[in-house]
C-alpha cells in the first residue's frame, strides 16, 4: 500500500519561531505515524513502534485522526494568537485557510467508515499534502513578519 511521508527538511521546514516549529514536528510526526499504520493495514506493532496512540484498525485509524485534528486546532489557536498580538496584516486571510483546512480534514475525517483503508489512505495524503503546503506557504510568511517583529 502506498504510504505519504513527511520528511523534516531544516532548510524547507524551520521557519526560526521555536513554539511554531516544534508543533510543526510534531504534527509532522503524528501524520507520518498514521501514515505508517495504515500503509501495514493499521497493523498494531508496527504502530506501537512509532506512536503511544495504537492504531489497530481504521476505526482507531479514525481515532487517531480526530487527534491529529484536535492537535492541529491548539496549533492553529497558537499562530492565530500570534498574529493578533502582533498584528499582523495577513491575519484574516491566514485564519480563513486555517479555518477551511480544519472543514476539509474533519469531513474527510468523517467520510472513514470501518475497514475503509482506502479512505484512510486518501484523508493521509490529504494531511499529508495539507501540512506541507501551509507550512512552506502561508506559515513562512508569517515566520518572517514574526521575525522582523524580533520574536523567536
């Protein structure tokens, strides 16, 4: 089965604001943690030897999912806290694509029925493709107006 991986990249990934990339890595590490249970059809050791969370079937696949949403949610609060505090111009538009990728994941999320690796392998490449196109993108952006502000 195919499998989506995101490769950590210091060059491409660090944008210099601590708190930001260290819950980059950690999203990175849960979505490829994922990934690797459902490209074992959600084998249970192989996903106890990448995560605490054990993913044994989709249904837990799904599970895990609504994690990786919840997380990302606290992560979103975070740069959305940081863009108010330091006004930053693009934060309307930044918290309208954060507010849409959350829709989409979650509908996806939702359209998983049990034993559905299929989907499961969709909602992972959608993640997957999701947390490395706003991280280059929009959240690179925000890094250098951050950085001009003198936080790090």
């Amino acid at each position: 089965m195919q499998k989506f991986h995101l490769a950590w990249d210091d060059s491409r990934h660090t944008l210099g604001i601590a708190s930001i990339d260290s819950q980059h890595r950690g999203l990175m590490d849960m979505i490829n943690a994922l990934a690797e249970a459902v490209a074992h059809d959600c084998d249970c050791e192989q996903a106890r030897r990448h995560m605490a969370n054990i993913i044994c079937d989709c249904k837990q696949a799904r599970r895990h999912m609504a994690n990786i949403i919840r997380f990302t949610e606290e992560h979103f609060a975070h740069e959305e806290d940081l863009m108010r505090r330091h006004d930053f111009p693009n934060r309307e538009k930044h918290a309208a694509e954060h507010k849409e990728v959350l829709r989409q994941a979650v509908t996806m999320m939702e359209a998983i029925k049990p034993d559905d690796i299929g989907r499961a392998v969709l909602v992972t490449a959608f993640l997957t493709d999701c947390a490395e196109n706003h991280i280059l993108r929009e959240d690179k952006a925000l890094a250098l107006y951050l950085l001009g502000k003198g936080l790090s």
